[in-house]
C-alpha cells in the first residue's frame, strides 16, 4: 500500500509510484533539525515522509552538480550492506570508483597507504555509517554528496539528497535515476539497466532484524491493549 500523496509529478525523473513503492519517502522516527525541511509529515506511527517534490528536486541538482566531475575522480561509498550492489551498478555505468568494502582509515588522506584513492568529489550512501569518510573529505577539500534520512546531520555533506537510506529498494532506485540521468545529461546511448540490477540480494544486517521484530512485538502489544 503506497501513501496518499498530494504532489504534482509533471517534471518528476520517474513516475510518483516508483518512489512510493520503493519506500524512497518514508523516513525513521527520529529527525534532526538539519533534514526537517524536507519532511512533508509525520505519521500517525510516528515514522517520518519525505516531500517527494524535494527527493526529486535533489537528485535534479546532484545530477547536474556529479555530471561536472570527471567520472574518474568521483569515488561512491557504502559501509551500509543493501548499498554496496548499488554503488558497484553505478559506478560500472557512470565510471566512477565504488568502495564497497571497509572503508579503511586514510583512503582519502594518507597516500602512503596502498588503499589511498584521489578523489575531487565523494558520494556516500549513509552519513551515520560512512562517518569516516566524510571526516576525510572536510580533511582533503573533497565535496561530499550525501544521501541522508531523517536522522541526518548535515556537517561536511555539501549536497543533501534527502532519502530513506536503509532500504534496499530505495538506494537501488537513488542509483538507478542517477545513473540514468547523469548518462542522459551526457549525451550516452540509452539507458537500458532494469533497477532490478540495482538491488541488493544480501541478508539484512543485525541490527535491521532487531529492529524489525521490536517493530512486531510494538504492533502486537498495541492490538493486545
């Protein structure tokens, strides 16, 4: 079931049921005073919506904002599990460098170390997991576009794309309109990868299935009371 949405989707990168159902809109139940402008409202269990009109108007700016960058000088991370398959797509159709594996200390600083990447530009799936990352970016002068939730703060991330970060059909989806768009912009042949592609087939994390059987013990005390 998607939510009921008031938006005009004229100018929208990919039909307004694509987000929905990808679950790209709905947030966490905590928000920070950074991400507040684009939340649209909070539901009745608390979890937090994006504005799709903002979603949409984000990754407009982040595709104009990536395209400006030579694809080799663009490294894309993930530390969070359900983001690693979509870096690693959109960097094969972009051309950029996907770090999908631990992010080791010094990537973007130290060049003594053999992981050393140079970077001019910096891509991260989840602010709260790729924290290093960032750190090194503000270090080295490297701009950081960020996919944040509502839980975000907004410190050295130059370009917020607002976004549930945790699903593995939304990233999939971030990186599919990405990847379409940024092709688009340059002029590549068509775009013909299925957001299929994009997701990821892993087990959820530990701590997402923690999370989710709270989430059915909650459920299921509020029917008992």
């Amino acid at each position: 079931m998607t939510e009921e949405i008031d938006v005009s989707t004229e100018d929208f990168l990919v039909p307004l049921d694509d987000y929905l159902s990808n679950g790209v809109h709905v947030g966490l139940k905590y928000r920070t005073k950074d991400m507040r402008e684009f939340i649209y409202k909070i539901r009745q269990d608390k979890l937090c919506v994006f504005d799709v009109r903002k979603i949409n108007d984000r990754l407009r700016i982040a595709v104009d904002f990536i395209s400006r960058y030579d694809p080799k000088n663009v490294v894309v991370i993930s530390n969070r599990v359900y983001g690693r398959k979509p870096i690693k797509k959109f960097c094969e159709y972009v051309g950029c460098t996907a770090i999908e594996n631990r992010f080791v200390s010094g990537t973007l600083t130290n060049p003594e170390i053999e992981d050393y990447v140079e970077a001019k530009l910096l891509i991260v799936t989840d602010p709260s997991s790729d924290q290093q990352a960032i750190k090194e970016a503000a270090l080295a002068g490297i701009p950081v576009v960020a996919i944040c939730d509502t839980n975000t703060r907004s410190k050295n991330i130059d370009l917020i794309i607002p976004s549930n970060n945790k699903g593995k059909n939304s990233l999939a989806l971030i990186y599919w309109i990405l990847s379409k768009e940024i092709l688009k912009k340059r002029g590549v042949g068509e775009f013909n990868a299925q957001l299929d592609d994009f997701i990821s087939k892993a087990e959820p994390q530990p701590y997402l299935l923690k999370m989710q059987e709270l989430q059915r013990r909650q459920r299921r005390k509020k029917r008992r009371g």
